[in-house]
C-alpha cells in the first residue's frame, strides 16, 4: 500500500492485484476493537465511527460475495460485544457509532482482546460445506495507555494463537510501544494521528483484505506490510 499526492490529498493504493474472481469459496472474520474511553469523546469518536463504517462497507462490497462476517467489541474500562458475527453488508445498515458511557472510565485493553477472542473460537477451522474460514482478523484502535485491569500482554499471546491482530495508535497520546508490542508483529502495528489518518488506512486495511480474499489466502503477510506516510508509520 502506498499513498499518492492527488488534489493535495493523499490518496490510498494497494500494491495488491485483486483477480476478476473468487473461486475458492473463502470467509474471514473481521473484528473491530473500538477504544470508547472518555478520552475518545467528541470528534474523535465520531471520525472513528466513520473510519469503522467505511471499512465496513468495503468488507461488505458486493464483489466480496458475503465472504466477510465481522464482529465489533467496545472496550472502555470493560468491554462487550456489540455486533456478534454478523455478514459484513448486513452490519453496514446497523453499525452502532461508537458511544461514550457516561459513568466509568479508564481504558482496559485486556477486556477488549478477552471479548474479541470470543468470536475467533468459535469460528471454523477447516472447511466446512465445501467453505474455506481464513485466519481471523482483529482490528483495535486505542487513543491512550491502558490503566484498568490487568496487563494486557497475556491476552495479546493468547488472541495472536488464533487470529491476525493489527493494533493501532490513534492521536498523538496513543501509548504506541505497548500497542506494537500487542500487535502480531512490529510491522502490524500503525499510528493515525488524526481521523483522516485513520479513515485513509481503514481503506488500505479493506483493500488489503478483499485482495486475499480473492486470493485464498490469509491476509497475515499483507497487513504487516501497509506502507503509510512517514507520519503514519512509526518505527
């Protein structure tokens, strides 16, 4: 993935050829792990829904032919699974924004990688009915450090056995060592600063999943190697 100057916006494309067609019968999984903190209130919250709605309306692209089912966990200082597996086209008419509580607070991390694991279990390991699951894919976004629960490296080990998992940092407080520290590997870890940011590389992620889709294969190698702008990608 690179990005491109066009009209003074940087533009997303995708290194990744998508073929005229998908003949191997594939699903994935694809959860989001939303941070819905006090931190996030405002128009952070409101560019990250947006973000989510627009990765899931990529996902739900009539061209992936209901391939992908997603799943959305909302972690503050706990977590709850707000959309349960559900067919990535269906979810797009539904897709709850991302809502600040009231009372509470703190930011559990460990929650939200507890809750996303749950979906991942219960998702096919072999084929079945002649459909092919790929490796699950989770998403989670954070704006801040985790200060509730407990530490959230266990649950990163655990989740990462079983599912792909991309973290990223979102604004300028986003703790970043723990977040690429949680991620499958250093290179799945990625820093928006602004809702632009994070909208821009929501679109990569899509683009980069459709294309392995179509290719059968997991999306593993291909999320760790977006390449973002040199504010976007932290070392």
């Amino acid at each position: 993935m690179t990005f491109t100057k066009s009209n003074n916006c940087r533009v997303v494309r995708s290194g990744l050829r998508r073929p005229p067609w998908i003949g191997r019968n594939c699903r994935q999984l694809a959860i989001f792990a939303r941070d819905c903190s006090p931190s996030m209130s405002g128009q952070k919250a409101k560019d990250a829904s947006q973000a989510c709605f627009e990765l899931l309306r990529a996902l739900g692209s009539p061209e992936n032919k209901d391939g992908f089912v997603v799943s959305v966990v909302d972690f503050d200082g706990t977590a709850k699974i707000k959309h349960n597996s559900v067919p990535a086209a269906e979810l797009a008419q539904s897709l709850k924004p991302i809502s600040i509580p009231l009372l509470g607070g703190g930011t559990n991390i460990t929650a939200g990688l507890e809750q996303a694991e749950i979906p991942c279990r219960k998702t096919p390991t072999d084929a079945q009915d002649g459909t092919r699951w790929l490796r699950p894919v989770v998403v989670l976004f954070s704006d801040g450090c985790h200060n509730t629960g407990p530490k959230p490296e266990s649950a990163a080990e655990s989740l990462c056995k079983i599912a792909d998992l991309v973290t990223v940092g979102y604004g300028d407080d986003a703790d970043t060592e723990l977040l690429r520290g949680l991620a499958t590997s250093p290179q799945h870890f990625y820093k928006c600063k602004d809702g632009r940011d994070l909208r821009q590389f929501f679109a990569a992620v899509g683009s980069t999943m459709t294309a392995s889709l179509a290719a059968g294969v997991n999306a593993t190698e291909a999320l760790g190697q977006i390449q973002l702008s040199s504010e976007g990608r932290t070392q």
